[in-house]
C-alpha cells in the first residue's frame, strides 16, 4: 500500500490572504519500489470543482473523485536568448555534456494530484482515498472517523520549510548514509610547481583524497513540494521537484572518499551544508561555515542563474595571474549560453584554456577588471569541467612601438624585467664630431703638429689670409681679427693675469680722485673715441676696457654727468675694443664664428623588455599570442637552456595552424640540448 501525503486521518490549517483568490492543493502517493500500480488511484472529498474560467461548477458538499497520475518532472523552462544562436561562436568555450559521469536522480514511483479551490475563509473540507482495481473493484483506503480534514482560516502564512542545515560532518554522517548519493568529488594534483583541480565521479572505483564533495540524491517530491500554494490563477500549476544538493568541505585535501562509496568519511575537520535545489547555496553555506577556514577556492558569479550550475575559481599559490575555473551543470534540459564574472583579475588579456575541448579563448585587456566576463556555451545533459586561466605578459618596445603580449600557460614562475639602453642619435653624435674636430688645437690656432713642440703646448699662428689682410688696410671690415699676438704664451699668462688684477684695484681706488674731461658734443666724442689707440698688453693703461670696463675710470658706469649720447658712444666703443681684443666671441656671424651654430637632439631611449619563465615539463613549450598576431614573432628572440645549465641555445618558434577569430594563436619551442631533466629555463627578449 502506497504513503500518502498528506496522510488520513490528518487535519490541515491553510492560511489564505486577500492577494490570493486561489488555493493550489498537492497530494501525492509514494510507492516503495516493486510495488503495484495497476488500476486507478483516487482522491474522494467534497472539494468543489471549478471550471477553466474559475467558476464552481460543484454543489456544496458533494463528493466527487479526483484520479492520481504519474509524476513527471517538469523541465525547467529556458529563455529563447540563453539558446546557442552562433553570437558567441567565437569568444565563447562550448563545453560539452559528459559522458562518462552518470549521477541519477530518479525517486521511488510517485502518482500525484492537484486541485484548485477557491480561498475562502472559514471553509472545512473532508477527503479519503480509494483504490480501483483493473477488475473495477473498490478498496476504500480510510475508516469510519478515519477521514483527512483540511481547513481554511485568513491569517499569516507561516513558512515551515526546511531550507537545509549546516555544521561539522561526523555530526550528520549517521543519518545520510542511508541515504542513495551521487555526485563530484574535487581533489588537486600537483601542476608546475602548483597544483591543478582535478574532476572524479562519485562514487569512484578508488580511494580519493579530495577537499570537495558535491553530491546528490532522490528528490522526495512530498518534501520539496508543499501541500498548499497560494496562486492567483485558476488554472492547475505542474509541481516541479527541486533536489536535494550536499557540499561537504575540508581543508588540505581532508576529504577521504572510499573506493564504491558517494560519501566521505566521519571527520570533524570537515563541515557540511544541505539544501534543496541550488549548488550555489550549498556551496556558499558550506564555505561560511563555522571551523571552516581558507579554501583554495571561491565561488563565481553566473548569470543568467540556475539552480543546479555552480562554478568555482581556484587560484595558484606560486604564481599570480594564474587560476582554474571549475563549472558544474546538472541535468541541463536544453543549450545554454552562460557568463562568468571575473572579477579577480587584473587589466591584462587572459587565455581561456580548455584541455578537454582544445580550445583556447582570448579575452582582451579591460579597463575596468569588474567587468570582465568569460562566455561558456553548455550542452544539455550533465556537465563538469576545468578551464585554466592565464594572464598575459607584456614586452614593451621603445618609443611608439606597440607592446607585444604573450602568455606562457604552463610556466611555474614569471619575470619580466627590462633594461634601458641610452644611445646618442646619429644627428647628434655627427654633430658632435664635426664640433670636435672645429674646436681641436689645430683648427683653432692653426698651430703645428705637437710632435714639432718640445714644449707641448701648441703654438698660435700669425699668419693672416691675404684677403682678410687686404680688407683691413682698406677699413672695409667694422669687425677687426682679435689680436692673436696678445694671447698669453707659455707660463706668463699667471704673471699678466696677477698684473692685471692689481691694476684693477688700484683703478678702483683711486678713479673718485681723477679729474673728468669736459663734457663734449657727442660728435667730438665718436671723433675722439675713432682716434683712440687699442691699449697695449705690455702697458696697460687705467682705462683699459680689456681687464676692467665697468670699474676703470673711463668708465660711464659711474659718471654723473655722462649724456645719452655719450653713453651710446661708449657702448659701441667697449663693444669695439672687446672685440679687437678677443674678449668676447661674435655670434651668428657665419664668416667671423669659429664655432658653428648646432641646434640640440634629443636622446632616443632604447628598452630592452624580456621576461625569464620557469618550467617543471620537458620540451615543447607552449606559449600563445593575441589572435592575428601578425609577424611579432620576428620581434622576439627565445633562449631556451636547463636550469643546471649554463649555456642559453637560441631557438625559433613554430607557430601552429592558424585558428578562427577570437582564439588565441599557439607557438611551440623547442630544445634539442638537454640530459633529460625537468627543470628549464625560458627567456623571451623583444629584439
């Protein structure tokens, strides 16, 4: 004989509220394998009857039979954009449901019946229940006073739903194991100096040690499923079960899972969380529970949400910008398209790496890392997967020079270094040279070879072009050669330059005390100023401009009584004298200008960017670059050698068979010199 739920002889109270002008009724008959299930199984009660448009339809207080049918699980209903429709078929990985994974979830044989009532308050209603044999005999199931009761009353609806629990395992491990369970278990095998997750099916022909258990069982439909359900349609709504999820947690690997058995072992460093229809909630309950601490992975945001898909991210310890996406769907009824948050990322692209399918997606660098999605289509079925994650490293250039991004995926350590290699323009360093070779010994004094002067010191020359010479006897220059004979000599430049310094001194003393010539026209001036011979170095006069031109006493600096006019005199005069004497050098003045004019270049910065990686594999490496990378393998340059080793070998890349848009292109190296071992060394130069 089947259980019926609710039971006879069994009086239920239905809160109803103003919002609601219907009351959904559930019953349901659970039958224990094996059993039989001919014939009809009927609800026989006064409930009323309504028809397709709300209206009773029923007399009050008339008995009528509602039949039990089989119950079917409903297929969840999926939005027409979560169908795959190719817009992703390039930036998304397409997983595919897996075959060699079998979880059931089918319950013991279960009929069940719905009806609809109005909410009236204060309402009472009775119900039994009744067997029809294919014979057509009737088998009344209740007894005299043994009839259900069910009664409505308008107040609060009270919510007594269990939405699971959670605590340490060996507390509730006694009263799953009778339970039918079947599921994930998640362990981490070591991977390049890392680990990697790693996906079994429960329950396994081997002992595992794992730090995850996701598991499942028969979905009771009396317990998922409420009696009562509040609508505001007349029309019947399909129960849908909801299964029941557990997680069970543990540290460190702490997990052991026998070989033929779903559960782990009783151990009270392990916690739990049950629920019913949601891998997330079980999940996220779990990892807050109290006594568990850091695990090596953190859940992910899924949009559009299901109830029976999760996703773990687990990152590496050794290495950053490097992680593991772990994906579980269940019983998926049709494709999906799905995205992933990827929020723990920094702004460099990644590589969606998928060994399972061979595919490899890029996804671009983001400015904002909160907005970064990775695109999955899901077959329909069951699904579970690990994708691996892995940023890129960038090789800067020089200047304008794009940057060239590449990804080692496989590398148990990344460093990226970069050195600057200052080097003088070639304008600026022939401008130098020509500068050079202007200013050297020769080319200023046009003096002889040193070799010719024992002294070592060159000697000036006192020859002068004849057309230059031929020029200022006929006064045609206003700018006369300097004096090259005054140029101090040998080591009595010490002894002209202390003479000049005393004289200074004394003009300055003594310059209040000299009498003033009178005042002139400024005609007489520039006459008397034309007149003027250049001092003599070997007699230097107080008013020489050569040493001292502000402080002399023929100096206008100081005169009270000096015109306009004189003081533009004097001016052209100091400017004169100085230049007769070779004190000061003209400028801009291409014919008189022994240094030429050289406007000023910049430095150009060269960088060197290169990045060293570490790897625990023997050769091939694998390395990707960006989709449509274009010749940037030209621009790199690959040193492979062993870590123990001591010689770099250069090496080519070879680059794999192109790949669609969206993908990532892959490149290969390879080594030829090495004794076998497992430790190499890789170093990537932007050339």
């Amino acid at each position: 004989m089947p259980r019926f739920h609710p039971p006879l002889s069994h009086s239920s109270t239905i809160h109803i509220d103003s919002t609601h002008p219907y009351i959904q009724l559930n019953f349901f008959a659970v039958f224990a394998e094996g059993e039989d299930l001919s014939g009809s199984w009927q609800i026989w009660s006064d409930l009323p009857q309504l028809d397709e448009h709300g209206a009773t339809i029923s007399r009050p207080g008339e008995w009528t039979a509602t039949d039990f049918r089989s119950f079917l699980p409903s297929i969840p209903k999926v939005d027409e954009s979560q169908h795959i429709n190719g817009s992703l078929s390039n930036t998304a990985i397409h997983v595919r449901s897996r075959t060699d994974i079998h979880i059931t979830s089918s319950g013991p044989p279960t009929l069940f019946a719905s009806i609809i009532i109005p909410a009236t308050d204060g309402a009472r209603y009775s119900y039994t229940y009744r067997h029809i044999t294919p014979s057509n005999e009737i088998h009344w199931l209740g007894g005299v006073g043994g009839n259900g009761i069910i009664r409505m009353t308008e107040g609060e609806r009270v919510n007594d739903t269990k939405d699971g629990s959670t605590g340490i395992w060996s507390e509730v491990y006694a009263n799953l194991a009778n339970k039918t369970w079947a599921g994930f278990a998640l362990s981490f095998q070591p991977f390049n100096g890392s680990t990697k997750p790693l996906i079994h099916e429960l329950p396994a022909d081997s002992d595992i040690a794992a730090s995850l258990a996701l598991l499942t069982t028969e979905p009771l439909v009396h317990q998922t499923i409420p009696f009562d359900q509040p609508t505001r349609s007349s029309s019947i709504i399909p129960p849908s079960t909801s299964m029941t999820v557990l997680a069970v947690l543990a540290n460190h690997s702490g997990l052991h899972i026998g070989g033929g058995s779903p559960l782990p072992e009783e151990s009270d460093k392990a916690v739990y969380s049950d629920t019913t229809g949601s891998f997330v909630r079980a999940l996220a309950a779990a990892l807050r529970a109290p006594g568990m601490g850091k695990q090596p992975f953190d859940l992910s945001t899924i949009a559009p949400p299901h109830q029976n898909t999760a996703a773990l991210l687990t990152h590496h310890d050794g290495r950053s910008g490097q992680a593991h996406l772990v994906v579980f769907a269940l019983n998926l009824a049709s494709p999906q398209e799905i995205k992933i948050a990827l929020a723990d990322f920094d702004q460099a692209p990644l590589a969606a790496i998928s060994d399972a399918h061979h595919s490899i997606i890029y996804i671009p660098e983001c400015a904002d890392s909160s907005d970064r999605e990775l695109a999955l289509r899901w077959d329909k079925g069951l699904v579970a997967e690990v994708i691996q994650l892995s940023a890129f490293t960038q090789l800067r250039g020089a200047g304008k020079d794009d940057p060239i991004w590449i990804c080692a995926p496989d590398a148990a350590s990344v460093e990226i270094g970069e050195e600057e290699i200052c080097q003088a323009h070639p304008a600026r360093q022939a401008s130098l040279t020509s500068v050079h070779n202007d200013i050297s010994p020769k080319a200023t004094l046009g003096a002889e070879d040193e070799d010719d002067d024992p002294s070592g010191h060159p000697e000036p020359s006192e020859a002068i072009p004849e057309d230059e010479a031929a020029s200022e006897a006929e006064g045609g220059s206003s700018l006369e050669r300097p004096n090259t004979s005054d140029r101090p000599q040998g080591p009595w430049w010490l002894f002209r330059f202390i003479g000049r310094f005393f004289v200074n001194i004394w003009q300055f003393l003594f310059s209040p005390f000299r009498s003033r010539p009178a005042i002139t026209s400024g005609t007489d001036e520039v006459q008397d100023a034309a007149n003027e011979e250049s001092p003599s170095e070997r007699t230097p006069l107080l008013g020489s401009h050569s040493m001292s031109r502000d402080t002399s006493s023929s100096s206008t600096a100081v005169d009270p009584l000096a015109t306009p006019a004189s003081l533009a005199v004097h001016k052209d005069q100091t400017q004169h004298d100085e230049l007769q004497n070779g004190l000061i050098t003209p400028v801009g003045n291409s014919a008189t200008s022994e240094f030429p004019f050289q406007p000023p270049v910049l430095n150009a910065v060269q960088i060197r960017s290169y990045a060293q990686m570490s790897f625990k594999n023997l050769p091939p490496f694998r390395f990707l670059l960006p989709p449509n990378p274009g010749d940037v393998a030209a621009n790199l340059r690959f040193l492979v050698k062993e870590k123990a080793g001591q010689k770099w070998e250069r090496v080519e890349p070879e680059l794999q068979s192109p790949v669609e848009d969206g993908r990532c292109q892959e490149m290969m190296v390879q080594s030829i010199n090495g004794t076998g071992g497992t430790d190499w060394e890789v170093q990537i130069e932007r050339i």
